[in-house]
C-alpha cells in the first residue's frame, strides 16, 4: 500500500513559509492538502491565515511539533488525516529543528504515511543576518531535500549569486530552487490527482515559467523493457547526482515481483509489488531535480542482466 506523502515545511520566522503553503493550496489542481500548522505562541496566527483554503487541517498551537515526543508523538495527528487528503504538509514553526519532524515522520509506525521530504525555506533577503541570529540555519540547510530560496526578486544578481554559493555549498546537493512569493510549483513537491497516471509526473502541460529565475528544475521520464542491473542501479541510487530530489516510479530487475521506487532527497526506499496480470514488465521512473543533464545516460548504464547474488545491493534497501 502507497502511503500518504507527509512534506515537512520548515524555514526561520519570515522566510515566507505560510505563503508558499497558500500558493500550494490555492494551486494544487484537485490534490486534496491537509495541513498540520504548528504556530509557537497562544495565538495561532498561520493557522488563522491558512484556514478557508485547506481540506483538512490540524492545528498545534502553543509549542513545537518537534516537541511531540509522547507514545505515538505525531502519528496521531497524522492519523487525523489520512483518510481524507492525498498529502499532509507540516508547517513547523520558525523556531523548530527540521530535523526532529522529519524523524518523527520517518519513524512512523503508521503504514498509511510515507516521507515526503524536508523543504527548507529560505529568506535570500536576510539570509546572512538570519545565519548570525540562528547559526542553526547552516545545519538545517545540511539535512534539507530541497532548498526554496524565496523572495529572490527583491535583491540583485550579484546578491543572489552569493546566497546560492553559500547555501549550494551547505545544503551538500540537495535541489535548491528560487521563487518569488513563494509561488513553488506543487508539481516539484507532489503528485496531481487530476492528471492520468501515466503523466502524474510532467511537467509539460504547466504554466511557461522560462522567463522566470525559479524555472530551474526539469523532469525526466526513463523507461526500459530490458531489466536493471542491480548492483548497478542501486549505486547510481546511493550516490545519485547532485540536485536530484525526486524519483519515482516502478523497476524491472528480472525478478518475479517488480519493485517500486521512492526517493526524496537523501530517502531511498523500495518495496516489493506484483505485476499486474496484463501489464508489461518494464523500468518506469520518473527523476524530477535540476542540473539533470546527464541523468539519462547514466540510467541508461543500468541497463543489464544481474543474477541473484546482485539482488542483495537492492533488498539492503527493500522494506521487509
């Protein structure tokens, strides 16, 4: 069973996180977006300016999310969920550890949730004032799948330029993508429900941003009839180019079951699956990230024949 993806939000306090989430509610093309708003303070003020617009919410006023260490912790929040959305999205508050809500969600017991990826959002603005205030930032930008430099039409080139190196240089090849209020494309993040499955992925059908200086990523599709060598495959997975925060998709290795595949960012996962009666077996994949230039060739070297013994590289990182 695919688990609902579960995105943890996170960024310091004005990097524009609550905008990106309404940009990603508002555009979400029939994708059913509950949200889990953690706002630190007795007011909850992000869950004041996101209500009206999700299709499922839970509200964590008062602390941090990271902080949800009882029994069950934020599984029982998520339960909440579930049933009704095709994606939750954990806005954590401005002072919270990243890296503690993405355990908690890895960590999960709940087998109707699956991670979805740490999104750090960053303030290009104060992005150096914020690093002497919080000198946290360097290790949050460190675990982050993707980084989203925000606000970016509101410095120069030369300005802009700087912050990418720093944090191209921090975050250690994760995607880093740039927007303007926050206006992320949902399609980055994850599937929409409204398109046949068959294209959930592409990205061809959306709205032309060439113009536009976030219009950084791509997405490639790989497909093969031939089966995938598994030692092969699996190296390219552990040690996959940088930028790359998304694959997904099904792959042939020869074996009587097919494989489905999941990455977000540093997140390998396989499980195993039947094939369908009529369906053929082949590799489908679909790699989403930027600077994938060559992606494609070295998918390509893949290709190939693996006996038994190669299939221990893929079951190092099968789901039992």
């Amino acid at each position: 069973m695919v688990g609902v993806p579960v995105i943890v939000l996170a960024g310091f306090l004005g990097a524009g996180k609550t905008t990106l989430l309404n940009h990603l509610l508002r555009t979400g093309s029939g994708t059913r977006i509950g949200v889990v708003v953690n706002d630190f303070g007795a007011v909850n003020i992000d869950a004041m300016a996101v209500a009206g617009q999700v299709d499922a919410m839970v509200s964590l006023a008062g602390g941090c999310v990271c902080c949800v260490t009882d029994e069950g912790g934020l599984d029982d929040v998520l339960g909440k969920l579930t049933g009704a959305v095709d994606v939750i999205v954990v806005e954590a508050s401005g002072i919270a550890e990243p890296q503690a809500v993405a355990q908690q969600v890895l960590g999960s017991a709940d087998p109707s949730v699956e991670y979805g990826g740490l999104v750090e959002v960053v303030d290009v603005v104060e992005f150096a004032a914020t690093r002497v205030r919080h000198p946290e930032l360097d290790k949050h930008l460190r675990v982050a799948d993707l980084v989203v430099l925000n606000k970016v039409d509101r410095v120069d080139a030369a300005a802009l330029a700087e912050v990418f190196a720093v944090v191209t240089e921090l975050a250690e090849g994760a995607a880093i993508v740039t927007t303007e209020h926050g206006r992320l494309d949902p399609g980055l993040l994850f599937d929409r429900r409204e398109r046949p499955k068959s294209a959930q992925l592409s990205f061809d059908d959306l709205e032309d941003h060439s113009d536009h200086v976030h219009a950084l990523y791509q997405s490639i599709s790989f497909e093969s009839d031939e089966p995938m060598h598994p030692e092969r495959l699996v190296e390219f997975l552990d040690g996959r180019p940088e930028g790359v925060f998304r694959i997904k998709g099904y792959v042939h290795f020869g074996q009587p079951e097919r494989y489905e595949l999941q990455v977000v960012g540093g997140f390998l996962r396989l499980r195993r699956a039947r094939w369908g009666r009529a369906e053929p077996r082949r590799t489908s994949l679909v790699v989403i990230g930027v600077d994938m230039s060559d992606i494609e060739e070295q998918l390509v070297s893949c290709v190939g024949e693996g006996d038994e013994r190669a299939m221990f590289a893929v079951h190092r990182h099968t789901e039992a």
